[in-house]
C-alpha cells in the first residue's frame, strides 16, 4: 500500500526520531579508487538566457565582461572549478550547424531555436567562443554533435577543425577564422536524445547510426577523441542493452539522463512554492537515480565486464514550472533550499559508482532548470544554493573515495520510496586531508551524527554549513545572499572520532587534519 507522508504525520513521526542517532563508519582501508572531478561536470545549452545573457553578452556590452564572456560568471565558475562543460546541447545540438557560428560574427546567418521558444539566435556564440570559454574557466570541452539533422561529414569536418593541425582545408579555415594552433577536444558526443528530439530513433536504428557517425570522427596528432553515444532515458534499460550489445566496441562511454521532475505532462510544480510533502516526495525522487545506475550498470557489466566504457550522467539535476512571467520554453526556473538537497543526495550517490560512472553534467550552468546562476540584463547576478553544494563539494574532485557504512532511520513517502534521514560521503585528498559531507533532510529535527574515525587527537577539524529557516528560501537580486554558507561548528572530538549535531534541513561539509 502506497503511505503518504502529510505533514502532521512530519511532526509526530520525526518528534519521536529526534533522539535516535546515525552512525557512520569509515572504512579507509577499502579505498581504491578516485572520484573523478568529471562528476562535477556542468551542461551549457543554447536554451533561454543560458549562453545569450548568462555566459556571453558581447564585447560591447556595459556589462562588465572579459572577451564578451560576463566577468562575473566568469569568476563564479572558476571558483566552482568546473572541470567540463557540454555544449550546445540537448536538444539544440541535433539542429545545430557549426559552420554558421564561426567566421566574423556580422556574417553569420540567424537561426530560429525551434525547441526552445522559437528564439531568433544569431550564432554570435559559436565554436571559438566556447572553445576559448572553457579554455578561460578552465574546464574540458564536451561537444555534442549532429546526428539528427546532421550528416556524416559536417560531424567529420567539425572535429577536424576543432583538432587538427595539420595543412587540411578545415584546419586552414580556422586559421583564417584567428585561430592557429587547435584546441584539445576530448569528450565528442555522437548524437543526443536520440530517442527523442535527436531523431525519435529506435536502439536498433541509433547503434548503427552511431557505428557510421563516429567512424568518421579521427584523431588528430596527439588528440584523442573520447567518443560518447547517446545513451537512454532514466528507466529504458533496453536502450542500453541494444547500444551495449551492438556498438560498445565502438565507444568509449555511454550516456543517461535523468530528471528529478514529477512527470512530462501538466504542471511540475513549483520551484518555491511547495509543501514539507512535496519536499520529501523529491528527495525520494532523487534518491532513485541510484537504482537506475544500478540498472543501467548492470546491463553494461554484462557486455563490458572489463568496464572500459564509461557511464555519463551527462543530463541531471530538477525540473520545475518556468517562473510566472518569464518566456515560455526558457525554462528559467528559481532555486530553493530544496535543490540544494537534491544535488548533495546525488553526489553522494555518484560517488559511489564511479568504477563505472565517469562523467555527470547538471542542467544547466545559467538561467535554466537547476542553475548554477542567475543573471539579469541589468548586470546583476545571483548565486543559488546549488551553486553553494557545488562548492562546498568541491573538495571531492580527484579525491580518494572513502567507502563507509551508515546506520540512520529512513521514513516513508509517497510512491512507496524510502528516504534515510542522514546522506552523507567522505573521500581524502592528496594532502591527506579527509572531507566529510553530510545531508539532514529532516525538515523539524536535528540529528546527532557519530562518526568512527581513530587517531583524532592531534587533528584539527572546521566545518561549513548551507541551510535556511525554510526549505523554501530561495536567494534573489534583490536579498542575494538569504541562502549561503557559514562556518558550523556543531563538532566535538572523541577518543575515537567525531560526534556531529546537524540541525535540521541542513547540509555539512567538514575537513579533518
């Protein structure tokens, strides 16, 4: 039977949790593997004001910018250290041209964004500009290429032009077009969605699509091409198994996406207004991400036990209504307390399968869906409580994974999901320092968290602590800073580790030695 949690049954239930504790055990000697800062990848599609506004707003622009890249979301994604950063799409990427983004910007031709509003884009934002972006913020490159309007060679000479430096005519016209020397593109993607808006393609039909497609996608000089092939929709596992079965040898990774959303049709609810029900439903919701893994993991082992190829998660993150009296199909959307919580379950989870998982891309960087961002064309920009996960996360990137067990209580919500009270990762960086991440979504209660880690006598210990008064708060241009991190320092040693008190709705990362 299906058990909905109201919130009177929040009160009651949780008053007589409040005494129970978590403990966490780590175990260091288990240790063997690094997460990947690719985890921490970012998705930068031509869709409402992301690129046009959020990232890019021209040389001419009294906003203040370096190159015509705004200078403050500039300087916030470095901060965030983003490793890598897909591009142009999405959906964007299978009606995308590249030739008509490059050469001066006064000669390209407009197009109509089709999927997203019917927005009129003058390709001003084009492959020197996003290739020169990331080289700024100092990110990987991820593109995504044509496959479903495209042909075979458009994906060929774009690859060429990105990578070769050889006296080749693609190579010569980016030459011509400023720049001599080619960049370094690892990560190509084959294609994207193509399920759905890259194409409504059958399994079948995509393998040997893909098969073609990246035959033709060479590597130049010491360039190596990671060749990624569009991979299934959260629960279509036979997506997978038709791909894996038919074209693994043929690719290095394999990509999923998944949306936190509460269905594709009607309203998706609200990004600030919504109940302690609605706010436990999500966290289930999102928790689910890791029986897809599993899944999708599963069918993966059993064609490519060696695990060569990799699982992207190269589309993640919530998906709520637009903001009222924004344009519809931007899909500008606030950023509550909320995604917060939903980004630091997540992590935690992928931290886990990264013997498989390689890559995860939220969505997306600026002004859409789960934003890292929010700007206006009055040169104000907000940075959302997502943003403060990313960061305060950071310290995971290229870390050694610290596997650990976690006894806590976990209460039921709707859709029969379970939901453990406390979420929580550790790993251990270069310097020996260990970092610990811990998640309380108990939205009334405090929890007392203990945590078994000898020899903490002569180690020191700080923490860092994003919550809120309400799980609703969200920050603004008018209060930007309602939402942000502060020193904790709700931790006490003991002979042999830490006994941490979270409060309620909040999320902690603390560094040991």
């Amino acid at each position: 039977m299906r058990k909905y949690l109201t919130s009177l049954f929040v009160f009651f239930s949780f008053s007589l949790f409040a005494q129970q504790k978590t403990q966490i055990t780590l175990h260091p000697d288990k240790a063997d593997r690094a997460i990947p800062k690719e985890i921490y990848g970012q998705f930068a599609e031509h869709l409402g004001t992301c690129i046009y506004g959020g990232i890019w707003v021209g040389e001419d622009s009294p906003i203040p910018n370096k190159n015509g890249y705004r200078t403050d979301v500039l300087n916030a994604l470095k901060e965030l250290k983003v490793p890598v950063i897909r591009w142009p799409g999405g959906c964007f990427a299978d009606e995308y041209h590249w030739m008509d983004g490059i050469g001066p910007r006064e000669n390209r031709p407009t197009m109509v964004n089709t999927n997203w509003g019917g927005t009129i884009e003058d390709n001003s934002f084009g492959t020197h500009e996003f290739l020169n972006f990331c080289e700024l913020v100092g990110a990987e490159p991820y593109i995504s290429g044509n496959v479903g309007s495209g042909t075979v060679e458009e994906m060929a000479k774009w690859v060429e032009y990105m990578t070769s430096d050889g006296n080749s005519p693609m190579a010569n016209l980016r030459r011509e077009n400023g720049r001599d020397k080619p960049w370094k593109v690892k990560y190509f993607g084959v294609g994207n969605e193509s399920w759905g808006c890259g194409g409504n393609m059958r399994p079948e039909f995509y393998a040997d699509l893909y098969r073609q497609y990246q035959t033709y996608c060479r590597n130049y000089g010491d360039n190596r091409l990671y060749k990624v092939a569009s991979g299934a929709s959260d629960y279509d596992y036979n997506w997978t198994e038709v791909l894996m079965k038919n074209a693994a040898r043929h690719m290095h990774g394999l990509s999923v996406h998944y949306y936190t959303v509460k269905g594709w049709s009607g309203s998706k609810g609200s990004a600030t207004h919504f109940t302690e029900d609605d706010f436990y439903w999500t966290m289930g919701k999102a928790l689910e991400i890791e029986h897809v893994i599993q899944k999708h993991i599963e069918i993966m082992d059993k064609y490519d036990p060696q695990k060569r190829v990799g699982l992207l998660m190269d589309e993640w993150g919530t998906w709520w209504d637009e903001e009222p009296g924004t344009v519809r199909g931007h899909l500008y959307q606030q950023n509550a307390l909320r995604d917060a919580f939903v980004a630091s379950l997540t992590f935690d989870i992928f931290h886990k399968y990264t013997d498989r998982l390689s890559m995860a891309n939220i969505a997306q960087m600026v002004n859409v869906l789960q934003a890292m961002i929010l700007t206006n064309d009055k040169g104000e920009m907000v940075l959302t409580p997502t943003y403060h996960v990313f960061n305060m996360y950071k310290v995971h990137q290229d870390a050694t994974y610290l596997p650990m067990n976690i006894q806590t209580e976990k209460m039921d919500v709707r859709d029969d999901r379970a939901v453990p009270v406390v979420s929580a990762t550790a790993s251990k960086d270069k310097t020996g320092a260990i970092h610990i991440s811990l998640s309380n979504v108990d939205a009334r209660g405090s929890r007392e968290v203990t945590i078994e880690l000898p020899d903490m006598k002569n180690k020191s210990v700080k923490g860092e602590i994003l919550t809120s008064a309400n799980l609703t708060d969200h920050n603004t241009f008018e209060n930007p800073n309602k939402v942000q991190v502060t020193s904790f320092n709700g931790i006490s040693k003991t002979n042999n580790g830490l006994v941490v008190k979270l409060p309620a709705k909040s999320i902690v990362t603390l560094k040991i030695g």
